[in-house]
C-alpha cells in the first residue's frame, strides 16, 4: 500500500477562488461526458463494422485471416493510447483540461471521417490497409487524451461528496456510445441487404460519428476550465504560475502508484472490451448468428448495463471504493467462463450474459475514474491517469478481440478465459492494496 508522506502535506493552501455555480458544473459536465460518448461512438464503431471492413479494405481471398488483421488494426489503435494519454496529460498541465478535450475531438472525429472515405481493397489494394492503420492511430492518439483528460477533469469538477456518481457518467458513456454504434449497426443491417453493406455501407456509421463530433465540438467551447486546476495554477497572490511549482512525487513513488492503479485496471478493462468490441463478431462469425440479432442482442445488454451505472456511482459514494473494486473482480472471476460459453446462434444465447455482464460492469466502470483521479495529486493527475488508463486498455483491452478470436481459432477458447479470470483476480487483489479515497480532498492527495 502506497500512504501519504510529509511531502503530501507540505503544499500550500490553494488561494480562495470565486465559487462556480452548480449550473455551470452540470453544463461543463454534460459537455464533456456528451464528447466522451461520442469518441466511443467513434471507437466502438469500428468494432461493429469490423465483418464488413475485412472484406472491403482486406485480401477477400481468406476471410478468417481477414478478420483477424482487422482485429489487429483494432489493436494497433491502442498502441498510440499510451502516447496521447501521456503527452495529452502533460499538455494538460500547461494549457489546461478544456484546451486538451477540444483538441482530441478534433483529432477523433478526423481520424473517423477518414476510415469513412478509404478507397476498397478493389481499388488501391494494400494501400487500404496502410490507411486504415494510419487513421486507427490517429484516433489512439486522439483517445488516449480524451480519456485521460476526461476522468481528470470531470473528477476535478464534481462536488466531493458525488464524485462516484458523477464519475459513472464518463463510463456510462462507454456503454451509451457502444449503445449507438449497434443501434446504427443494428438498423443499418436490418433495413439494408448484406450486399449493400459490403459495398459500401458500412461507412455510414463512420460519417454520423465524424458529424457528431462536430456537434460535441461545440457543446465544449462553453465549457469551464476545472477549478483544482485554476487554483494549482494561481499563486496566492493571484499571478499565474506553472504546476510544477506544486510539491513532486519521486520517480518512484509516480512508478509504483502507476503500477498499482494499472493492475487495479486491468479486469474491468479486458471484460470491457471482450464484450463491447469482440462478443458480437463472436457470435456472427463462429457461432453463425445473424448480424442484426448480435447488434441488437448487445444494444439490450448495454441499456441494461447503462441504467444500473449511476446506482454502482452512488454505492462507491456511500460505502467506499474499495468494497467494490474487491467484489468485482471476485464476481467476474466467477462469471467470465460460464458467460462467454453460453453464446449461441440465436439472439437470447448473446442476450442473457450480456445482460449480466453489463448490468454487474459498474462495479469497477462506474468508479474508475474517480478512483484514480483521487488517488494522484493535481500536479501528476493528468499525466498519470492518462498513463494508467491507456497502458491497462493498449495491453490488456485493446489485444483482448485478438486473442479471443486468435485462441477460438486455434481450438483452445479456454486459454483465452483463463487470461480473463486471472486479471480479474488481480484487480480484486490489488483492491485490498488501494487505500479508501471517497471524500478525499482532491488538492490535498
């Protein structure tokens, strides 16, 4: 367990500064939790079309091995997540939380309107492909800033006693622009032929979400700049300063509580994307179930899921954080198994354990944020949650449609179960580690 230091208690108080209505608070919060579901609209969306970009931007002549490269595609996205999250977080630090959230959509909604007009497999061959990986890294960069900052600064602005609840919003939006992509996936598939979308189709979802970030784009200009960091920012006497004139961490200490907060991650991460990103490609291609049935299947799961993420907010702000990091990573070490074999070819086989998972996800989702948020100081925040966020989604999330789909090709899907299992039980572990945060003064960590 990492405790605080004499270090910790020798900033200085922050100067007063002019207290920020709560209408002003839910606007900014709106803003940025609005934004937040439309870069997973983005990021999501890749994965629901993913069937029809390997035929269309892929060798046609394997469709196994085409599938696969575009799951690897999907995970070299994550490589760029580390870099944006740190680079993002330190540009944090000196412009500010708001000027970082305006820059990553930008940089999403032009990684996604780019997916949307590469020319076929047919037209340019293996040029299609070298696109395709340029966008997704775009994108990563643009993601990992956008979650990193997004946690820090939504955390920052909550009201202390709230943070689990109003933090359960960034995740719920996880879900709620999951819940988007399938809905436009679901839809698309439903009133259209399979040709249709093969030959073409499946770029319309990338062009909704490119034109919807314009429109959150919009909602953020109005956007306060996040009060702990205006104080940081700010002698006492009322000049600007730079942040890191507040007390450091050592090297070390920043090490070992990355570390801690990374392992802390990891379970709710790999379940995360198992079943946000590869559970319905699952189902459609190795269990022969019809696309609009997986779309829709996951779209209940996840409005399900959706719903129940402010309750686990509210329960992290009653009894803690540490209760539910621990229960979580028990109950999916249990569930992960018997879930993901339960899958069949008709749509309840999806429905039911997706419901579960979603529904028990908020354990960890809801209070993440908050959580690591709390437990880095103002001067590190950003940079380090914007490292642990990234780092635990690049290895143990954005790889987990790989391996899945890599093990099951293979003929041993066990493996892959066993993996999922074992970073659950190493999130629960690391719980007994965490130090309890609910309430913490966030400019005293």
């Amino acid at each position: 367990m990492v405790t605080p230091t004499s270090e910790d208690l020798s900033a200085p108080s922050p100067p007063a500064a002019a207290p920020v209505s709560v209408a002003t608070r839910v606007r900014s919060y709106f803003a940025s939790t609005v934004g937040n579901l439309l870069e997973w609209f983005d990021w999501a969306v890749y994965a629901a079309m993913s069937p029809f970009i390997a035929t269309a931007l892929f060798s046609p002549a394997n469709k196994v091995s085409g599938l696969l490269a575009t799951l690897a595609v999907f995970a070299v996205g994550f490589v760029m997540r580390p870099v944006g999250g740190v680079a993002f977080g330190f540009l944090a630090n000196r412009r500010g939380r708001k000027f970082v959230l305006l820059v990553t959509m930008i940089g999403m909604a032009a990684g996604t309107l780019s997916i949307a007009v590469i020319p076929t497999y047919a037209t340019i061959g293996g040029w299609s492909s070298f696109l395709l990986v340029v966008a997704r890294l775009l994108q990563g960069l643009a993601h990992g800033g956008e979650t990193a900052i997004s946690y820090s600064y939504v955390t920052e602005v909550a009201p202390r006693e709230r943070r689990g609840l109003w933090s359960s919003g960034v995740l719920g939006c996880v879900i709620a622009g999951t819940i988007l992509a399938n809905a436009v996936a679901g839809t698309l598939t439903a009133a259209t032929s399979e040709g249709f979308m093969a030959d073409g189709g499946w770029r319309i979802p990338f062009v909704i979400g490119a034109a919807l970030g314009i429109y959150a784009l919009f909602l953020r200009r109005s956007m306060m700049e996040s009060d702990v960091y205006e104080r940081a920012t700010t002698s006492g006497a009322g000049d600007a300063r730079s942040i890191t004139s507040l007390p450091s961490w050592s090297a070390g200490r920043i090490v070992r509580r990355s570390t801690q907060l990374v392992l802390y991650v990891v379970g709710g991460s790999v379940v995360q994307y198992t079943w946000t990103a590869y559970a319905g490609t699952y189902a459609i291609t190795q269990k022969h179930m019809s696309p609009s049935a997986a779309y829709w299947s996951l779209l209940v799961a996840q409005v399900v899921g959706l719903a129940f993420m402010p309750f686990w907010g509210w329960v992290s702000d009653r009894v803690g954080r540490r209760p539910l990091v621990i229960a979580y990573g028990i109950v999916f070490a249990a569930l992960v198994y018997p879930a993901f074999t339960f899958i069949g070819s008709t749509w309840w086989t999806l429905a039911v354990p997706a419901t579960v998972i979603f529904a028990l996800w908020g354990m960890s989702g809801s209070q993440s944020p908050a959580v690591q948020a709390e437990n880095v100081t103002t001067r590190h925040r950003a940079p380090v949650v914007g490292a642990v966020s990234s780092i635990a989604a690049a290895l143990f999330g954005g790889t987990a449609p790989y391996l899945s789909a890599y093990t099951g090709s293979v003929g041993a899907p066990w493996a892959f179960q066993v993996f999922v299992i074992v970073l659950c039980l190493i999130s629960a572990i690391v719980g007994f580690t965490l130090k309890e945060t609910k309430g913490v003064d966030l400019e005293k960590v």
